[in-house]
C-alpha cells in the first residue's frame, strides 16, 4: 500500500519501509493512520517529496505537521529512527553500485592484480 508513494532514483534501489513496521506504528500512535502515513512518507521519499506534497498526501494541513515534527516526540522518535534506516540503505546501494563500476574497471584493467593496483592503473590509463 505505501510502496506505491515512493518516488524511486535511478540505478538506486529506494528504501521500504518493511510491512512489520506499519502494525508497530499504528501501535505507537495510538492507531492515528495520518501520523502513520506521514512518517512512511517521511521515511521512503528519498528527499523527493516537499513538506507540503506529504501534508497533502496524508490530507493534514502544513502547520499540523510541524507540529508533529517538532512537538511531539513520539513521532520525531520514530521519524528520526525510520530515517537512520533510510540513509543506511541509501549508503549501502551506493556503496554496492560504486563497487560494482570499480570492480570492472579493474577487471577491465587486468583482473584481480588490476583490482589490488587500481590507483597506479588509473594513473597510467591514457587520456583520451
């Protein structure tokens, strides 16, 4: 249901927040689905998502989630944790595609002594 909301990047896997959570939100905030929903968009838009579109989206006004965010604890608790877990992820999918292009690059370089030596062969590459 809030996969769909999500607004993805290229070649970047987007974060998810995992269906085990929603029961455990709706737990947290007393069964609120707006704040539930407010902070699973918080949590998955990647940056992409202006603090109005999320307002909108969970049909709150603007004020009403400043308010959340900055007066109610619970809700920073949980918006603060969700989005650790968010950066985390961004992180590691970056970190795996890097690898990945570097990995070639030396493989395309001369295997794995190529991989161990990568520095000295990217300064020896020939500029075209």
């Amino acid at each position: 249901m809030y996969d769909r909301l999500i607004v993805g990047q290229r070649n970047v896997k987007p974060y998810l927040v995992s269906d085990k959570n929603i029961p455990r939100l709706r737990e947290k905030f007393n069964g609120k689905e707006k704040k539930v929903r407010a902070v699973v968009l918080l949590a998955q838009n990647s940056g992409y998502i202006k603090m109005e579109e999320v307002a909108f989206l969970c049909k709150i006004t603007r004020m009403t989630l400043y308010r959340w965010r900055t007066q109610d604890k619970t809700f920073q608790k949980e918006c603060d944790r969700l989005l650790d877990k968010a950066f985390k992820h961004t992180r590691n999918e970056y970190n795996r595609i890097t690898r990945r292009r570097v990995f070639s690059l030396a493989e395309l370089c001369g295997g794995w002594y190529g991989y161990r030596n990568l520095e000295d062969i990217i300064y020896d590459l020939p500029l075209l």
